[in-house]
C-alpha cells in the first residue's frame, strides 16, 4: 500500500498507542474522584496538560482540550460572536479556509453577523489591501488558516495581526494551525484562538484542542457540573496523554522531516510538469507536505480510483469536501476548469522513495490510459 493522503488523516504511530492502550489499562479511575485510582489519573492528566502547554509556550490555563480541530474551531468562532458582539457584528475569514470554517460563517450568518471574505493572491497568500479593506471598527473577529489544507499555502500570521491591529486594535484573531503543527515551526502567540488536532500529527481521532489566550472570555457551547468550563465532562485521559505524546513527537526534528518531505515534492513536481495538461497548483509560499495539481480534462474521481487499483491512496482536495470543486484552487486561479480537477498528494516524513517511485509509475501508466479517453 502507498498511502500519500497524510492531510485528511494520518496513522497513529505506534508508540503514541502503547501509551493510549497503558493509560486505558493502568489509570481508569476517574481524574475528578477523590479516591487514590482518582487521584492517580488526576496527576496523570495534570502532567500531560503540562507537557502540552511546555511544548506549545503557553501556560496550562490557556488551552482547552475539544473532540478536534472542528469543535476547536466552533469554540472560537461562536465562543468569540457570543461574547463580543456587544462590540460589532462583522467577522473576517479567508477564501483559504477548511470548510468546517464556512460552515460555521453560514450558522452566524443566521445570526445576524456579517462575513466579510479576503481575497488571496495567485499564490494563496491572503490580499493585504483587500484585509485592510474589511478590517473595521466593527469588526471583532478575524479567522484565517495557517496552512491550507488542499494547496498548502501558508499565510504569514505575523503581518496578518499587525494589519488587522493597525485598523482595530481590538479585533480577536484565530487561526487554524491543524495542517500546520508538526510541519512547520510555528508559534501559536502569534494569533490570540488557535485550533489543531491530534489525527493530522500520527495521534488518534476524536482529541484536539483550541489555544485561548488568557485575557479572552468565551461563551461556552456545552454547560456541565462546573459554571465557566468551556468543555464539560470526564476528561478523556487515554486521548490526552496519547495527544501530548503524539505533539511532543509531531515538533520533535521537523527540519529535518521537513528536508525529507521537500526532496519527495521536487522529485513528483518535476515528473508531472512534463505533462502539459498537468497543473501544478503550488507557490513559494506553500508546504511541501501537501501537493495540488489539476489534470485538466480528467475528472478527478476518475483517476484516484485509477490509482487506487494499484493500491496508491490520494484525494481529490479535503476529506470534507464531498468531491466538490477546490474553492482554494479557485480563489488562486479563478479557473472553473482547474478547480474541478484536483488532485491532493500529501506526504510525511514517513513516505519511503519506494512508494514516491511506485506512485509515480502509476501515475504515468493511468493518465496514458485515461487522456486516450478525453
């Protein structure tokens, strides 16, 4: 099997579920009794959510632990509206995000907020002009993505707070980092809200969190046993000692990962530019870890499937998707025929030279077949 779709999940590696399997054994008992099996698993927890804000640079109270990055990223936003509207009713998010965003945008539109989109360039980086532009007085909230989950632009979140300060020096600003964390150094103060999640860094399902600066309030979704928990409930220990092993891990030599990586996505961009009906919907500012092409005149289903025959797993853009058109596609290139044939390629630092050569072998072999048939 060569397995190149490591943006919409990645396996959980092993050492990560022995601790998720000893955890579940050993330390049972609930980490709120007051029993020694409680207290126990109390101590546990308490080390991991140190581990967690020791590898992150925050302090323990300034993260909450969520079900992944999709509840994360519902926290922030609808945690933001809930309590800041008082200050404005607009909220700025990129055309660059995954669409656990927009769905989000659509329920505060219901609301009664205003979304107000930014355009991006050519080359997937957020428009400052067009940001300066829909930053207001108004305006309380800002979202935009690290890293893009079907091109892999990366947006520069440094310059994003500082334009946003300059026109609303109040403005709360969040960022997706799930397809950033463990790809790239990256600093999650730089933003005040940040989401991730614990499948896109070899950890398991089901376990994320959201970085909250200390100085915000938020409105919580869920209310449980203890008035101002953010989210209520047993804490789920096996998931979050395996989240903050995974992390730990995930951040461990990434410049090093990342060279493996870069090696892996020069030598595929080189075999597919001789393919002139082969798009290559990259920039400068883009990961290396996720690929986009476009195979123009091929619909993209089609040609996964193709490749699925020999055992080779990519994806059209992002699991969540639905096989819908690349909006980011769109948005780089307002090209309606390019957005609707994209292909992901994602890679890790685990991807053998072996699995790149076979992926490539088949590539040639399907797209021979299948450009006969346009």
């Amino acid at each position: 099997m060569v397995y190149l779709d490591y943006s919409a999940t990645t396996p959980v590696l092993p050492e990560v579920l022995d601790s998720y399997n000893k955890v579940t054994e050993e330390y049972f008992g609930n980490p709120n009794s007051l029993h020694s099996l409680g207290v126990k698993s109390n101590e546990l927890l308490e080390s991991a959510y140190t581990q967690i804000a020791e590898l992150l640079g925050i302090k323990k109270n300034e993260f909450v632990i969520t079900s992944g990055a999709t509840e994360a990223n519902n926290l922030a936003l609808l945690g933001v509206a809930n309590t800041y509207r008082r200050y404005g009713n607009r909220i700025v998010v990129s055309k660059m995000e995954h669409p656990s965003i927009y769905g989000i945008c659509k329920h505060l539109e219901k609301m009664g907020f205003v979304i107000d989109y930014v355009d991006v360039t050519e080359e997937g980086v957020i428009d400052f002009d067009d940001l300066k532009r829909k930053v207001t007085k108004d305006t309380i909230l800002v979202s935009i993505c690290s890293v893009n989950s079907e091109t892999g632009a990366r947006q520069p979140l440094k310059t994003v707070r500082q334009v946003i300060r300059k026109n609303n020096e109040n403005c709360i600003l969040h960022s997706d980092m799930t397809q950033a964390i463990g790809k790239v150094n990256v600093s999650v103060q730089d933003v005040d809200l940040a989401s991730m999640s614990g499948h896109k860094i070899y950890g398991p399902k089901g376990i994320g969190l959201l970085y909250k600066n200390k100085n915000l309030v938020l409105t919580p979704l869920m209310y449980g046993a203890h008035e101002g928990e953010l989210h209520p409930g047993t804490p789920p220990l096996p998931l979050i000692v395996s989240f903050a092993k995974a992390l730990r891990l995930a951040v461990k030599d990434i410049q090093k990962k990342d060279e493996a990586v870069r090696k892996y996505h020069e030598k595929i961009v080189a075999h597919l530019s001789q393919y002139k009906d082969v798009l290559i919907n990259t920039s400068k500012y883009c990961v290396p870890h996720i690929l986009n092409i476009s195979l123009m005149g091929i619909k993209p289903e089609t040609f996964i499937h193709a490749l699925e025959s020999d055992d080779i797993y990519v994806s059209s853009n992002t699991a969540c998707s639905s096989g819908e058109p690349s909006k980011s596609v769109y948005n780089m290139y307002k090209d309606e025929d390019r957005s609707k044939t994209t292909i992901r390629i994602s890679l890790s630092y685990l991807t053998l030279p072996s699995e790149v050569s076979a992926f490539l072998d088949s590539f040639d072999k399907n797209y021979a077949r299948l450009s006969n048939l346009k």
